[in-house]
C-alpha cells in the first residue's frame, strides 16, 4: 500500500508543478521584449530568449526557495527539465547550448537573489544581470526597468507558487521564531 501512496503523491506533485510551469513559461509581453531588443541591437529573436529563460530561471529559484515542501522544488526542476529539452523554440540539435546558456542563467540569478549585497537592492542586480547576458551595460534607468520586470517575474512565479502548492498558515498571535522554540 506504501508504493502506491508514494506514487500518488509523486503523481499529485508533478501535476501541481506542470500548473505551476503554466505561470512560468508564459511568454514575455511584446513590449518588454522590444525594450530589452533595443539593448541587443534590435535582436529581437535574443531579447525574447533572454526574457523567456529569465522568467523561467525564476521560476525555479522561487519555487526552490519558497515552496512549502521540500520536494516542490525537485518536482519544478523535474517539470522545467522536460519543458526545455521538448521547447519547439529551440532547435534540437542547439538544446545542449540552450540547457547550458539556462544554466548559467538560473545560477546567476539564484546567487543574486540569495546573496544580499546592502550597496545595491536586488532588482538593481536583477536588471544589471539581465542586460549583462543581453549584452550591454547600461544606464541606470534600464537597469531599474529590467530589475522591475524580473521583479514582475518572481511576483508571478511566487503567486503561482502560492496557487497550486498551498499558503503557509501560522497563528497570529504566535511569532514563527517562537513556533520553532515550542517544536523542541
């Protein structure tokens, strides 16, 4: 009877995440994506890409980092690895490059988000990123545009998050620090 309530379970969380993977690889809006391809010299093709795989780098990392349940980031990553490896926007034979240019995406903005840095806010060092793998350095404001849609990005991944994998509930009369000292 365990095997198949494991497989239930297992079953009922990779469907929550293929919802959730919905919100994440929603397409970018037509007018960011115009923004960004004035930063990439009109390629709008890369400004597209790039937006695409920010909003789905994002995705993981919220799901990973603000999930409930320790296993919703490992069902999200599962999800988001068949995504890219069928996406019939990438060529098959460039999806190596794809999971590869991804990769070093996502732990860009995994280390942004994580790392605190009191010099500069987070959405300053998400907008510098993103112009960065676009591939231009640019003024403070298109920096704080790009910071403000990946912002728009992670708030859509983490409302989503919310959605189809649950609210932490907690008493309001009782802080979290004190739940954990009363859990000993």
């Amino acid at each position: 009877m365990s095997f198949l309530t494991d497989w239930l379970s297992r079953h009922v969380l990779d469907r929550r995440a293929s919802r959730y993977l919905v919100a994440v690889k929603a397409e970018p809006a037509d007018a960011d994506v115009q923004w960004l391809a004035d930063h990439t010299g009109g390629d709008v093709d890369h400004a597209r890409w790039e937006l695409r795989y920010a909003r789905r780098a994002l995705g993981l990392v919220a799901a990973q980092r603000d999930a409930l349940d320790d296993h919703t980031g490992s069902a999200v990553a599962r999800a988001m690895t068949s995504l890219l490896a069928s996406d019939p926007q990438v060529d098959p034979s460039k999806r190596h490059i794809a999971e590869r240019q991804f990769n070093t995406r996502l732990r860009t903005y995994r280390e942004i988000i994580v790392q605190r840095d009191p010099r500069e806010p987070t959405g300053a060092r998400l907008g510098r990123a993103l112009l960065a793998f676009a591939g231009e350095m640019a003024a403070p404001d298109d920096v704080a545009r790009g910071g403000d849609i990946l912002a728009g990005y992670l708030d859509t991944a983490n409302e989503a998050l919310r959605r189809e994998f649950g609210t932490a509930s907690l008493p309001e009369n009782i802080p979290p620090s004190e739940l954990v000292a009363r859990e000993r």
